[in-house]
C-alpha cells in the first residue's frame, strides 16, 4: 500500500511540474508609447497594494481597462510574473479613456490575486490602448 502510494505521489509531482508554467513575463517590450507614463504615487507602497499615476502627455485620447493589471517580480535580470494576474481572465469589454494632456490615479490592489509582495524590484503593468504600460518599484 505505501508502494501504491508513493508511486502515485512521484506521478502527480511529475504531472504538476510538467505543465508548462513558465512565468516569465510576455511583455519583452514596454512603454512604448509616446508620452504616456504610469509612475507610483509617493508613500502608498504597501506589501498589498499601490497608488500608480497614469499621465497621457500625448496628443490624443489613450483607451484602458482598469480591471486589468499585471504584477511582476525581477529574478536575477529577467521578469517573471505572479501566477494570479498571469493566469486571470480579463474583462475587455469595458474601457475608460484618459483624454490627451490628462492624468489619472489608480489604486492597485494585488492581494486578492497575487498576495503580498516581499522585498525586491517589482513592476505593475497596465494595458494602454493594447500596449503594455509598465512602472518598476522597489519595496524595502
């Protein structure tokens, strides 16, 4: 019965290692367009949450899902994304528009699908007019 056991335990470690979740991130390229920025508010930085300011300096109207957001980790030099914003089904349907020369505060909660975050080098990630809009932060 142990043998039965332990089989079926090396089976199912096989299984869960094997599936593929390579968390490196797929965003390779970000901020790249002109005059639009996301940068963390001062002194809102909390192991749960963050208060980003995104700024539309450009000369038209940027479109973005507010809902939507992903949340990274440097490991090393490469970005590896948490699994509960990597593998969350987004709402797309609704937008809301940042009018050229205008900003706009966001509070990011990420407890709720990534935890708390730890010491290091993170980043948040939003998507603007389908373009990843990224802000790197330290937490202490």
């Amino acid at each position: 019965m142990k043998k039965r056991g332990f089989v079926l335990l090396a089976i199912l470690t096989l299984l869960l290692t094997g599936c593929g979740n390579d968390d490196t991130t797929v965003f390779d390229k970000v901020n790249t367009i002109d005059g639009v920025t996301l940068t963390l508010k001062e002194d809102t930085l909390k192991a749960s949450k963050a208060t980003f300011v995104l700024k539309n300096d450009s000369d038209r109207d940027v479109e973005f899902d507010p809902a939507e957001y992903h949340l990274e980790t440097k490991k090393g030099d490469v970005w590896k994304e948490n699994i509960g914003t990597r593998v969350s089904q987004w709402k797309r349907d609704e937008t809301e528009t940042l009018p050229a020369g205008e900003s706009l505060e966001t509070t990011v909660e990420w407890k709720g699908l990534c935890g708390t975050i730890g010491k290091g080098e993170h980043r948040i990630i939003l998507i603007v007019d389908e373009q990843p809009i990224a802000c790197e932060f330290e937490k202490d």
